[in-house]
C-alpha cells in the first residue's frame, strides 16, 4: 500500500531532536513500521504546484497524511486524480486544508488525532491574551534596543483582571482557555457556539452563552476565535464585524488565518479599532514575506503577537499526534473501528458535527 504524507522540513534542528517527529527528517515515527508490514511510505515538504511531490503522489496514494502546520492543501480538483485514496489522516486537529465536502463526494474518509493538541493550543492562548493586554512585545523589544522608557510602554499595558473575554467556539480548546483563565478574576467569559454547554460545564468556567455574534462581539474586551475554518467561519470576522467590537478589543486567533480577512484586521488594526492582534495561524501557510500580519501595528507600534503555526506542535503535542496518526493508521489497515471523535468525514457522510450546521 502506498501511503505519502506532507510534513514540514525539521532541517538541522530534526536532526539533532529527534522528538520534533511531525518532520520530513523524523517521518512521525512509523517509517520502519510501515516497512516492516511492507507498505511504501513516502514523505516530503514538497507540496505546491503540478510538479510537487504532493501531486505527482497523490494520483497513486491509498493513505494521505498531512498536518495543519505545512498543510498540503487536498482541493477537489486534486481529489478527482487521486483514484486510489482511501483515508486521509491528518497529523493534529484541524482538516480544513482538504476539501470535505469533496471527500464526501469521493467516500474518503477523513480523520484527525482529536484533542492530540489542544492545551498546547490553549496555554499559547492564555499567553497571547497576556502578551497583548500586557503589552509585552514592545517592551522586549525596548528591551533589546538598549532603550529604557517605562511611560512609553504603561501607556499601552492593562491587567486582564476585570476584563471581558469571549471565545468564538466552546470546543475543547476554547472551553480549556476559559478554564484556565478562571483564576484571572475576568469581569466576565462570554462564548459564541451553537453548540451549547450543559449548564454544569458552563458554571465549571464561569461562562455565559451569548447567541449572536454582533452582541457578543461588542461586549467583549478580549475576543479569542478557537471554531474550526468552514463555510460558514471563513471570512466571519471583517471589516463590518470588527466595526461591532468595543473600540481598542484584543483579538487572539489560533483557530485558522482565514476566519479572519487578512487585510481587514491589518486595517483595523491600524485604526486602533483593535489594540492588539495574536495568533499563529495565516490564511496562506508558509505567509510569504509581505503578509500584511507580519509588520502590522496599532497607532503606537506595537499589538502585534504573530507568530509562524506552531502552538500545536510542541514536542509534548508533537509525541502525541504521532502516536494517534500510528493508531488511526493500525485500525484502519486491522479493519477495526476508529475511535468516534477522530472521525471528521466518514464513510460518505459528515461524522463531526463541529464543522458548521449542516
Ligand atoms: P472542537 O471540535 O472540540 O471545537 C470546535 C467548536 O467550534 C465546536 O464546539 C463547534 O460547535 C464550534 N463552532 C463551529 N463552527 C462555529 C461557528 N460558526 N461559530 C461558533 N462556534 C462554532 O475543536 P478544537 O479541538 O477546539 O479545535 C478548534 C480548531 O482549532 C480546530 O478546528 C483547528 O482549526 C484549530 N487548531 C489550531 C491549532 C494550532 O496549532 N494553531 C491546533 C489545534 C487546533
């Protein structure tokens, strides 16, 4: 069987830690597994264009694995020459990059290592939160210029006490950064999710529902996005939502680039309508080198917390998405049932119920 997967280059660093397995170099772990059961594994970065690896594989591939951080992007035009894949398993959370509704279609199954990463997310979340109300990165940055202003940076730094803030999406990762946040004393946690909670996990993170999302937004003075990217979240915050938040909000996104309109957030941030951005996630990955996100600033040059995709693959995260890419990859060659919560695209049919109302 031939089973190909789109990692991203580890280089030297792969080399010396061998933990970074989610790598080219370090291929999940499962390279001499697969060998030993016979099957042809091949891997590589090289995934953009009629030429890539990714292309020229993916005609002949029964297994796909790919991973959100360098994602091989399955569209449907892709998925109609791949006649023989079966299965695409995605290495962490997050199968956006492949066309679901194509691999409906097609009767792919689709599968993610569900949960495999999501304090890591969460943690980088409460970290973004504290970094842009903080102000911190300017003040490092201060810090590394030789320079020593205080007042310079105070003026743009608050506590997150008394603060509201508001997740979009009360999932696991978003339910867990309200939860970690609890002993912040926020004034209040609001989520927008039409998924409600049960009374009892609500009252466990001290959150209160908010059912439409130009109330909730301006009510919030930190909004954190943590739903996964579908049709109904792409493009969801733009120029005409921003305009309905608290002027000066901060908003953290590690959920996908494209919930938000890139050049909208730049602009907005500009403005001052937001005091602040964060997040690790772009609407194109790798962003190229003039992504607006990169050196956008707010009206006194800072608010900025981008970062490359990264706050799901720590090498915690890393060991545990390679074990649920192994274990996926065992039931589905055994014949045996894959747990429920992996399973995004079924057999011809949605299975999750976390990708939008359908
Ligand atoms: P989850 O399935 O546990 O929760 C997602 C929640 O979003 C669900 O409660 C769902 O009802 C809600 N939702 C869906 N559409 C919505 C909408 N239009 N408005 C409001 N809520 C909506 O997923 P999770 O494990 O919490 O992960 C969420 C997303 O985070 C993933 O899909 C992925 O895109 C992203 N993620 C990013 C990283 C990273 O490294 N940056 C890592 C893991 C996951």
């Amino acid at each position: 069987m031939k089973v190909l997967a789109i990692l991203y280059n580890g280089f030297n660093a792969a080399v010396k830690e061998p933990r970074l397995l989610g790598t080219v170099e370090n291929k999940l772990g499962i390279d001499k597994w697969l060998a030993s059961r016979g099957h042809e594994y091949i891997v590589s970065s090289d995934k953009e264009g009629p030429n890539s690896d990714f292309e020229k594989h993916i005609a002949d591939a029964e297994v796909l694995i790919t991973t959100p951080f360098h994602p091989g992007y399955l569209t449907r035009e892709l998925i109609e020459k791949a006649k023989n894949l079966k299965i695409c398993v995605t290495a962490g959370v997050g199968s956006d990059h492949i066309d679901l509704n194509a691999a409906v279609d097609h009767k792919i199954q689709v599968l993610e290592v569900t949960g495999s990463n999501v304090v890591s997310v969460a943690e980088h979340v409460v970290m973004n939160i504290l970094a842009l109300v903080r102000n911190f990165v300017p003040a490092h940055e201060m810090i590394e210029r030789g320079d020593w202003q205080v007042s310079d940076v105070a003026r743009n730094a608050f506590d997150l006490e008394g603060k509201v803030v508001g997740t979009i999406g009360a999932g696991r990762i978003g339910y867990r950064v309200l939860q970690r946040l609890v002993p912040f004393d926020c004034k209040e946690h609001l989520y927008y999710d039409y998924a409600k909670l049960s009374t009892e996990r609500e009252q466990a993170i001290k959150a209160r529902r908010v059912e439409d999302i130009e109330d909730f937004v301006s009510q919030c003075d930190v909004v954190t996005v943590n739903a996964p990217l579908h049709e109904g979240t792409r493009g969801l915050i733009n120029e005409k939502l921003l305009s309905k938040f608290k002027p000066g909000a901060w908003l953290v996104n590690t959920a996908r680039g494209a919930i938000c309109d890139a050049d909208d957030v730049a602009a907005a941030l500009k403005s001052g309508q937001l005091r602040g951005y964060a997040g690790d996630v772009w609407n194109v990955q790798p962003a190229p080198k003039d992504h607006p996100w990169r050196t956008m600033k707010n009206p006194l040059g800072g608010g900025n917390g981008m970062t490359p995709h990264y706050s799901g693959t720590t090498l915690d995260a890393q060991a545990r998405y390679a074990a649920g890419t192994k274990s996926i990859l065992e039931n589905y060659f055994e014949g045996r049932e894959q747990e429920p919560a992996d399973v995004i695209v079924g057999l011809g049919a949605w299975a999750t119920k976390a990708y939008g109302q359908r």
